[in-house]
C-alpha cells in the first residue's frame, strides 16, 4: 500500500489525505476522506509510503491494511523517507535494518515549513529537507559556514545533491557523512519534533553508539541551529575517497580556525570524520594551534594530536598502518585549506 501525493492507495481505492505541522507536531490527517477510483500500486513492492506522518496522534480510520494505529510506524516497521538516496537503496540491497519495514512516510511533504537556510544576528538555522545542492549554494552558509557548504558539494553526484537532504544525512547514522564534521566542528545544535513535543541538543550527543542515533519513537529531524562563528574566522574540509567523483569518504575533516589581529590562533576546531565511533572534535588537536601562527610544522603537528587521539580511542587495528598517515594528512589539508596555505 501507498499513499503518496496527498492520496492513499490501497490497491483497489484511494483517498485524499494531507500532512501539515500543527501545535508543533507534524500530523497527517486523514479523516476527512473521499473515495476515488482505484489506483495500482506499482512502485513501492508491497511497502506502504505515507506522506509524512510519524507521531502518536496520526490515525486512519480507512480501510489502510494493517496501520491501525500509530505504533505500527515504530520498531523498524516505519521509517521517513526524504530525497530517498540512502534508504531506498538500503531497502532495495535488502539491509537487515529494514528487514521489518512496512511503511515509508514521505516527509517531502513538508517542504514548505523544512526546507530552509536563514540566519539571525546570531545563528544559521538550516531546515532538515535542505538539500545538499540548497546548502552549496547558499549565500548565508558561503558568508558563515564556507566548509559545511564544500563538502556538501563534494556529495555524491549533481543527481544525489538535489535529492539528498542534510536530514537525511545525519538520519542515517552513517560516520561518513560528509556534512557531518563540519556540523560538529561548529557545535551545531539539532531540534527534534517528536509525539511529546520538540528538544533541542548538541548534534554530538544525538550520537548513541556506531551508526545509532538517540532518536526517540516517532522523533523526526526538524532543524540545525548553529551559532555563527566568531568574527576573523575561516574554514577547511578536505575528503579521502575511493576515487575522485562519487565516491562516499573513507576519511574527511572539518576545520576552522579563528585569528587575532597579529595573525595569531585565538580557536581552532577541528573535526575528523569516520574516526572514532560517534563524531567528536579533538580538543587536544585544538589546544595545541591555539596562541600560535599557523605553518606547516604546527598544522603536520596537529595531524599526529589527532591519529594519537584516534588510537588511544579505538586502538590498534589491521588498518592504523594505513589510517595513521592518511587521518595526519587529511587534518593537515583541512587546516592548510582554513587558513589559505597551498596543500
Ligand atoms: C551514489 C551515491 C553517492 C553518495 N555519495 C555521498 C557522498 O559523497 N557523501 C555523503 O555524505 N553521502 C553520500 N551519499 C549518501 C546520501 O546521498 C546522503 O546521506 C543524503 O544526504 C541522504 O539524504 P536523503 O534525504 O536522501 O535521505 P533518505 O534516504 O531519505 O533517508 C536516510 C535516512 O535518514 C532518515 N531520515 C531522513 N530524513 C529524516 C529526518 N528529517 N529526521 C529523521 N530521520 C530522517 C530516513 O528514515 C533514513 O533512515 C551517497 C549516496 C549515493 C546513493
């Protein structure tokens, strides 16, 4: 079953329905339903997309096989959809994680209210349904977060870029994100929207575990809110992949460094993706820039703070022999491309 484009099919009818936010709570209301004629399904293999819905007060009271109530979207059986570029791959490899799915909820629906990048004197807040191609693009995230809108030009392909949204990106889990490091080199905040109402916490700590976030039942992604970094700052990214066009990290880092009128680091932050087991940046990296004038040896210097860190964290491995340098040189670039030195 589907229901997609505001209409629900069940394979011999189908019916209107609509999804909004409402009292910060995004719905899908569904009651006041007219039967048209029946519709095949033909895309979705059996697995029902509703356009968004994903909180304890959706109801259908329709004919909609076996989604009677709320619970049937938890526990696996339900999960968002966005551009669609991880999961729906996932689904179709037959990943373990969605071996219970019965239903997709198409949250492209909210478009209007989540697809956004605006600024206040203070903060960047970017929409979950931003997309990768919105984000490179922005003048708001050139002027303030020059790294997070490169690597979100290094996503993928063009095709990917338009689809895939920075919702998605951080939904997945996946360390290798590419976004990701410079969401938390920037201590970027995320907001939820869940049955019980919205939160708002560091992006680092919705990290529970290797590819686990701590999202709670029916919790959707709503916003990141990242606090503008200080006047005289500038930033870096740099990616390890297996070639050079579409090709997901094998390493990445964010970087941005702030100077004083003397040319001196007042702060450094710097964020290694794919490292350790939740996103972290690596403050003795950090400390170790700070009151100095940036070169070459200080950045090397830096590289070998974080490949220490890394294997303190997660030890000795059949590949730290191949890690070891490639993490040194990916911080190194991050740092020499922040502050303008030829890599
Ligand atoms: C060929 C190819 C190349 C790629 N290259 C790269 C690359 O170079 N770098 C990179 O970082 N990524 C890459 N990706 C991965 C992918 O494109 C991105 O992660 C993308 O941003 C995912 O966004 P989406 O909207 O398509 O997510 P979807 O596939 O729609 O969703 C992904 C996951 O997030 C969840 N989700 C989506 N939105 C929300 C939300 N608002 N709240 C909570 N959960 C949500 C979904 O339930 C799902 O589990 C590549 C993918 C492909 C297929």
């Amino acid at each position: 079953m589907i229901i997609k484009g505001g209409k629900i099919v069940t394979g011999t009818e189908s019916y209107i329905a609509d999804i909004k936010i409402e009292d910060g709570i995004i719905k899908c209301i569904g009651d006041e339903l007219s039967a048209l004629p029946g519709e095949e399904i033909t895309d979705a293999k059996g697995l029902l997309v509703l356009p968004g819905a994903i909180d304890a007060h959706t109801h259908f009271d329709m004919p909609c096989g076996d989604i009677k109530t709320s619970d049937d979207f938890y526990y696996g059986t339900r999960a968002a959809v966005a551009g669609g570029t991880d999961i729906m791959v996932q689904i179709h490899e037959k990943d373990r994680r969605w071996k219970n799915l019965k239903c997709l909820l198409d949250i492209t629906y909210l478009d209007r209210e989540l697809r956004y990048i605006t600024e206040d004197e203070e903060n960047i807040y970017i929409g979950s349904l931003a997309t990768h191609t919105d984000i490179e693009n922005s003048a708001v995230i050139k002027e303030n977060l020059l790294f997070l809108g490169v690597a979100s030009s290094t996503v993928g392909s063009p095709q990917i870029r338009n689809r895939g949204t920075i919702g998605g990106s951080i939904g997945n889990a996946f360390p290798a994100s590419d976004p990701l490091p410079a969401l938390i080199a920037a201590d970027a905040r995320v907001r939820l929207l869940g049955p019980e109402g919205e939160r708002e916490l560091l992006l680092k700590e919705l990290y529970e575990g290797k590819g686990k976030l701590g999202l709670k039942r029916g919790e959707l992604i709503r916003e990141f809110r990242i606090k503008k970094l200080p006047e005289g700052s500038v930033t870096g990214f740099s990616k390890l992949g297996m070639r050079k066009a579409l090709a997901i990290s094998r390493l990445n880092c964010a970087a941005a460094l702030t100077f004083d009128k003397e040319g001196r680091i007042t702060e450094a932050r710097i964020s290694p993706g794919c490292i350790f087991i939740t996103p972290d940046r690596v403050e003795r990296a950090e400390k170790l820039l700070t009151g100095e004038k940036p070169s070459e040896e200080l950045f090397e210097a830096a590289g070998r703070a974080v490949s220490e860190v890394m294997i303190e964290r997660t030890g000795i491995r059949w590949s730290t022999e191949y890690k070891k340098p490639a993490v040194e040189e990916i911080v190194f670039r991050a740092l020499c491309t922040a502050a303008g030195m030829e890599v």
